[in-house]
C-alpha cells in the first residue's frame, strides 16, 4: 500500500515545490507517508517514530532521512490543499484504471452524506453526560461531515468533499458530483434528495430517486422527475436496493480507519477527510494488486 500510494503521488506532484528547496525528501514522499499515518492510525510523532523503527519502509520509496514531526504536519496543509488533493485524487483512480479494479465507464454509481466524529469520546460517555444534564437531549452543536460518490461494484470513492454538519447533503454536493463526472463516465445515479434530478440529468445521467419527500398527499406530485418515480419507482426499487453500496463504503471507512478524527480545527478535519478518501482508495487498489501477484 506505501508503494503504491508514492507511485500515485510521483504521477500528481513534482518532486520538489520550489528550485530552492533543501531536497531532503521529495513531495511524492511526504504524500506517501501521510497515507502511511492515516491507514496505521497514528499521529504525526507517532508516524516519525515508526520510520525511525524501519528502515524497509524508507528503502521502498527512496527515503534517506526520517522528516520532523512538524514536517509532516506543514506538508498536510500544503498536499492536502484542494487543487494538490484534486490530483493526487485523480493519480489513485488512474492508477485503479490501470489494474483493472475501475472502469472508465461506471454503471451504477451511489451518492451519501455522512457525519463523522470530531472527538474520541465514547458511547458510554455521551450517556453518562447526558444522564446528569438538565438537558438529555443535548449534543454537539456541530460536526464533520462528507459527500461521497461512491462507484457501486468496485467501492471506489469517485469524489469526496468535506463540509461541517448538521446540513443538507445539497451544499456539498453541487462539487461532489463536478469531481464524480469529471473522473468517471456514470450511468446511473442513486441518491436520496429529489432536487439532484436536474444538476444529474443535465449531464445526460440517469437518476433513481424514491419520491418520498414532502407533504403525504394521494394527488400525483408537481415536479416532472418526481411525477415520473412515482409513477415508475415500482419497476426500479430492486435496482435502488443497491444504493446500501455506499453505505459499505461507509462502514468500510469508519472500521478501517476510524470514525472520529484527530484534527480540532474545521479546516484541519477537512484536510483529514480527504486523506481518508484518498487511503481508502488506495487499500482497494493494493488489495487488487496483492490478489492478482498471489
């Protein structure tokens, strides 16, 4: 996985950001080590450590001196940027389209806005804390979250950007779905909220969207598109039954790599966010690769 995410990086960025750079180590690397700390769950002293401790890791991408903690952490904001994350983005889904585990072409694709964990606190905590409150009903006033679109045979994230909770899934994703076209070629929509029919299917896209929404009323509804999935959603309810893709994908994120995240700040947790999607990305490709050597 540590290879094949420095190979990505070496196709995204340069190897150097400026001709005057001290050229101890190399952008690509960097990236290639923070896709390291967020699949072993470790922080930044904690991802300087674990080179220090091994040396094959450094040997497998050329790497001659063990960076600053504090090196790692600048490197974030600057490679985890919204145009250098774009690309490495696009480097790892190159990268699946050359080993065979996505297709240019994606027949069923799914969109999903989860919530994320801004802290390490526990269930049993939370309960506790709310036991004693005047308030039982309280909670966090605000947390992480993200619009994914997710290709539904491979689990591959096609776009995924970051925003702050609780929100409609809309803000974020007008850009969720600009990525997804851009990178892939998508037949078939599956989502949740009735008001992406025109931003999908002005791509020429086809969309499945149960018309639940709104007051119950027995009268046919007003909107064109929401007429035409009321009156067909019957014939296409076992095609949406494989929207629960996304939420696989989902579980496969939290359960892997954790559900709550280490940065505080909202910028920092968007950064974080993104590194998620990009290591997610990058373990599909490396199980796909270790399958096919075996």
């Amino acid at each position: 996985m540590f290879q094949v995410a420095y190979e990505a990086a070496c196709r995204a960025l340069p190897a150097h950001r400026h001709q005057f750079s001290p050229k101890k180590f190399t952008q690509p690397q960097l990236l290639a080590c923070l896709v390291l700390k967020e699949f072993l769950r470790l922080d930044y002293r904690g991802l300087a450590a674990h080179l220090a401790d091994h040396a094959d890791l450094r040997d497998r991408i050329g790497l001659t001196v063990v960076p600053h903690f504090t090196t790692f952490q600048k490197a974030a904001q600057r490679l985890l940027a919204s145009v250098p994350g774009r690309r490495m983005f696009d480097a790892v889904l190159d990268r699946a389209r050359q080993d065979g585990t996505l297709k240019r072409r994606v027949p069923l694709a799914a969109v999903d806005g989860p919530g994320m964990e801004s802290r390490h606190v526990s269930r049993y905590y939370a309960k506790r804390r709310s036991a004693g409150d005047s308030d039982p009903a309280r909670t966090y006033a605000h947390y992480p979250k993200v619009v994914f679109v997710v290709d539904c045979k491979s689990h591959m994230i096609l776009s995924a950007v970051p925003g702050r909770g609780p929100a409609s899934d809309l803000v974020q994703f007008g850009r969720a779905w600009t990525q997804a076209v851009r990178r892939a070629r998508i037949d078939t929509l599956l989502a949740d909220a009735e008001r992406v029919h025109r931003a999908v299917r002005s791509h020429g896209v086809r969309t499945i969207i149960p018309p639940k929404r709104g007051r119950p009323t027995d009268k046919p509804p007003t909107g064109w598109w929401r007429r035409v999935m009321k009156q067909r959603f019957a014939g296409l309810k076992r095609k949406y039954g494989q929207r629960w893709q996304v939420e696989t994908v989902n579980s496969m994120l939290k359960r892997r790599l954790g559900s709550a995240l280490r940065a505080r700040k909202h910028p920092t947790q968007c950064r974080e966010i993104v590194l998620r999607a990009i290591t997610h990305n990058v373990m599909i490709v490396r199980l796909r690769v270790f399958y096919r050597a075996t």
